[in-house]
C-alpha cells in the first residue's frame, strides 16, 4: 500500500511540475527572436509583434529610442546563462517571466522578459533592463 501512495505521489507532482514549466520553451524562442530582430535593428518589428499591453505602455517612436540606446550604451549582446523563470497562470492569461544575466560587448546587464503564451506564440510584454552602464554621469 505504501509503496502505491508513493507512486501516486510521484505522478500528481510531475504533473504539477509539467504543468508549472510550461511555456518556458515557447518564451525561450521569443527571447531568440527578439534577439535576432534586435542584431537586424528591425525594433519596430519587435514593437509590432508585441502584445497590447506593452504597446498601449509607450509609442513605437519610443520604444524605437530606446532599443536604440540600449545599444549604444551596452553594445551587441553576447552571451547569457540559462534564465531564471517564474510562470503563472491567472486570469491574465499564461504568463511566462525569464530573467537573464547578458554578456554585451560593453559589459554586464540584467534582462527580464515577460510574455504571453498565446496559440499563435509568445507575446511580448514587457522588456526590462538593468546595467550600471545605463546610468548617466
């Protein structure tokens, strides 16, 4: 009997887990092609393919402005470790949060992602980045 309670155990939190992780791979390729688009400078293709919420939060002018600051402040990127993640599920929809530690050719930065996974792919909503290069002097 203990070892059937077990078993079961075992299954419920893989599914959990399963459940938990999804999306993750579909927000990795977002950040692949957000990272390809960026290389191209073709931001207003980003902003364009974005979802609602972040285009209602500013202008393609701007974001276009600041894609183009961040790489002259940072450089091409580089590298990055594997993400740090977080995925909800609400009523806000599949929400899937990546946390990157970026290598670009100026220095170090902190990039977090937010996305919507949607049936036709993930949708951007949010681009954050923090580096002390990006402070003014």
């Amino acid at each position: 009997m203990g070892m059937r309670v077990r078993s079961c155990v075992w299954v419920i939190a893989s599914a959990l887990l399963f459940a938990a992780c999804g999306g993750t791979d579909e927000a990795k390729r977002g950040v692949a092609e957000f990272r390809s688009r960026t290389a191209q400078k073709s931001y207003s293709e980003i902003y364009r393919m974005a979802g609602a919420e972040l285009r209602q939060g500013t202008t393609e002018e701007r974001f276009e402005r600041f894609m183009s600051a961040l790489e002259r402040r940072l450089g091409a990127w580089q590298s990055a470790d594997e993400p740090v993640w977080n995925v909800t599920r609400g009523t806000g929809g599949h929400l899937v949060r990546l946390t990157y530690q970026s290598q670009f050719a100026n220095g170090p930065a902190s990039e977090q992602f937010l996305w919507r996974i949607e049936s036709g792919g993930p949708a951007l909503l949010g681009y954050h980045v923090n580096s002390a290069l990006l402070v003014t002097q």
